[in-house]
C-alpha cells in the first residue's frame, strides 16, 4: 500500500508541475526561467525523485536543477525566502505551517501551495 501511495503522490506531483509550467495565455520564454526543486537529503528518495521532476521541467524548455536539502521544514523556509520555486514536503509539516503549530507555531502562515 505504500507503494502506491508514493506512485499516486509522486504522479499528482508531476501532474501539478506540468500545469503549473504551462502558460495560460501569452507565450513564455522559458529558458529565461530558472527553477529550482528543493528534494530532501541526497542520501534519501527524495533526492531522485527532486531530480525527476527538475529533469522533466527542463524537457519543457526551462532552466532547472534539483537542490539537495535538509528535507521538508527547510523546503517551505527556502520557498518563503525564494530560494526555489517548487518543493518537496511531506503533507503534516505543510499543515504545520500553514496553521502556524509545531514547527512553524507563532509564526505568520506562509503563503504556500500544495498539490
């Protein structure tokens, strides 16, 4: 069962990047876009599968890379300061600090999205 739950997340994750690169209207140069996928730890699965979606990201035209990470907590802080633009997190934490407990408590929620 877990499997599946990785296969189901990790495909809706793709599904979410490809609409999220896809202009809606005017045409986008995307090579003059630079995104960075903040992953997890190099020695862990996230690592790869950051590296997955950077690699599918860039087929669309953009520039792009995967950055290894001290994992989920440290993903939303370097999105809220805008060192990346796409983030792996595990759903509990994104919880957290968008209902500003545990480790994000007394802090402003982030202005973040999930997918």
């Amino acid at each position: 069962m877990k499997g599946k739950s990785i296969a189901a997340c990790v495909a809706g994750m793709v599904l979410a990047v490809a609409l999220a690169v896809t202009p809606a209207t005017a045409e986008v140069k995307r090579g003059d876009y630079f995104i960075t996928v903040l992953t997890g730890p190099s020695s862990g699965i996230y690592f790869p599968i950051g590296g997955a979606f950077s690699t599918f990201i860039g087929s669309l035209g953009y520039k792009t890379s995967a950055t290894a990470t001290g994992a989920t907590v440290e993903n939303i802080n370097a999105l809220l300061t805008g060192q990346g633009e796409l983030a792996i997190a595990m759903a509990d934490s994104v919880i957290q600090a968008v209902e500003s407990f545990g480790a994000y408590e007394g802090k402003n929620p982030p202005k973040i999205c999930a997918r």
